[in-house]
C-alpha cells in the first residue's frame, strides 16, 4: 500500500457536450481506469499511473453537459516539478477525453439508423483513453475467448493479487499491476493465482517486453498513422487483431465471436449460422458503415444494448 500525501489541483475545462456520469462510469460498467475505483454523486476516486508516477485522482463534476467543468486533486507520494505538474494536468484531460468534439459524430449518427437510437440515451458520453499501453493490454488479453463474466474475474484476481494500492483522501483503490511486477512472475504462478488459464504465458511474455521501456506510449502511437500503430500492437505477445484494435489510440472495430452475433443481427437482420465464421463480414461491413467513427460507433451502441433492443424489438447483447 502506498500512501500518497502530496495534492495538486486543478480545474479541466471538457468540450461540450460532455457528460462526466456517462465518461467515468459508462452503463455497462465500464471503468475510467481500473474496475475498483468509487464513483458517488458525482464524484470519482481512482487511481493508476501519470507519467509513470502512481496517483490517487478524484475527479469531480463542477458544470453541467453543455458547460461542462471537471474539478481535478491529484495525490503523489512526493511532490512534482513544474514539468511534471503540466504532463500529469495534461494526461489526465486527454484521459477523459475532454479534448473530444462528438457533434461530427452525432451528425452522422442522427442520420444512421442504428446509431440514431443510442445518441440520445448516451449524450454527452465521452470515449476515454489509456494512460498505460499495458493495463489496455491486459484487459484485451483477458477478453479474448471468454465472456465477459469471466473476462471480469480474471481482471480483477489479477488486480488484487499484483496491483499496488494507493491510499488517499480516505479511499484505498487498487491499480493495474506494473509490467514489471507481472515480468518477475512465473507463468505458472499466474495461472494458479488468477486462474487465467493459457493467457498465463502471453501475459508475462508481454509483461517482460514492456518492462524493458522502449515500446511506444499511447500518445506516441496516437502520433503515427492508425495502420502503423496498429502493425506494432500486433509484436507485442498475446496481441491479435481484435486486441490491437482495442488498444489502438485510433479506435478500430474490434469485433470477436460475441460482437459478431451483436452487430450481425444489427447490420443483417438476424444471427450469424457462425460466430467465428461472421467475424471478417461483420468487422467489414462495420468500417463501409461508418469509416473513422467506427471506433465510436461500437463504442455508443455497446453501451446502450438494453434499451437498443427495446427501441429495435431484437433481443441483442453481449455475452
């Protein structure tokens, strides 16, 4: 456990509109940074890594949707430079996407007859990004091949058993293992412990190549071209394409044999005779449907399944 005592803060200022319920606490239960952080009334306390310094944040709705305004305190365990100060101001408001401008997107979307379905239940909603290649990783390692039940009890084994624990602000909240913690850990160990099965290998495997720290941060491969980005996400070990296309800082269409039943019916009008066999199909039909919002797109109408299928009369969801 790891006290932090040292508080900086600051106010962001997101792009309108911006919902910070929907951003920080998505309806599926989709988490800001990792799955053990507290939202309540408004407020959010987590914790992960800025600039490879591990912080305890608490983030706070100061606005309103259309003026929108996050407060932001900062918890380190010692106290930061000035240059350090702006990186960590800096990351955090990319990782809520306060930089975001979504009306291109909701005028597609209202036009789109999917998607028009879903803007009004999700407006506001911010797509989120990573402050670590790894922790985006590892969450894609664990979805792969499982449903999402499983998936959930892997991530959060492997959390309580090798994240560290930042204590701030009367909260303890666990974080995402470092690459190199996972790197000292034999696969075997691994397996046992979270019970993650043949994912086991490739976690350490990938751990012990993004310990060395040359590997490309989120925001460097944010600066390359999506392809290129996406070609060296697939050197990294237990990365494939649906993976690679969930770490991308370009967004992609990650679609698997659970997402391929869900926008098979969506785009086809009925189920897949096979999963595994419509993936290609419907990961094609994803990206003519909606070219560089497709990321947003499966983004939004994941998000927003039950009443989907209300507004549709389709049973659709996700296993």
């Amino acid at each position: 456990m790891t006290r932090l005592g040292n508080k900086l803060k600051f106010d962001i200022l997101p792009t309108p509109p911006f919902s910070f319920k929907l951003t920080v606490k998505k309806p599926t239960g989709w988490f800001l940074f990792n799955p053990f952080e507290v939202y309540k009334d408004g407020t959010l306390w987590t914790s992960t890594y800025l600039d490879g310094i591990f912080a305890g944040i608490k983030l706070t709705s100061s606005g309103t949707v259309d003026h929108p305004k996050v407060s932001a305190l900062i918890f380190t365990n010692r106290s930061l430079s000035r240059s350090q100060e702006e990186n960590v101001k800096r990351l955090l408001a990319k990782a809520i996407g306060a930089e975001h401008d979504l009306n291109e997107f909701y005028r597609i979307a209202r036009k789109d007859a999917i998607l028009k379905h879903v803007i009004g239940d999700l407006y506001g909603m911010h797509d989120t990004f990573s402050t670590t290649i790894f922790s985006d990783a590892l969450l894609a390692i664990l979805l792969q091949m499982a449903p999402l039940k499983r998936s959930n009890e892997m991530m959060e084994s492997l959390i309580q058993n090798y994240g560290d624990t930042a204590e701030f602000d009367g909260k303890k909240i666990k974080a995402w293992p470092t690459p190199k913690r996972l790197a000292a850990v034999s696969p075997e160990e691994l397996a046992r412990r979270c019970k993650v099965g043949y994912r086991a290998k490739s976690i350490v495997k990938l751990a012990n190549r993004l310990a060395k720290g040359d590997f490309p941060t989120a925001e460097q491969l944010e600066d390359m071209d999506a392809d290129s980005a996406k070609e060296l996400l697939l050197e990294l070990p237990g990365i494939g394409d649906y993976s690679a296309d969930i770490i991308n800082p370009h967004g992609g269409f990650p679609i698997d044999v659970w997402s391929a039943e869900v926008f098979g019916k969506l785009f086809f009008g009925k189920e897949p005779k096979n999963n595994r066999k419509a993936v290609e199909k419907v990961k094609k039909e994803g990206l003519r449907r909606w070219g560089k919002w497709s990321w947003m797109a499966f983004f939004y109408v994941v998000q927003d399944l039950d009443n989907l299928s209300r507004k549709l009369g389709k049973s659709i969801r996700l296993a």
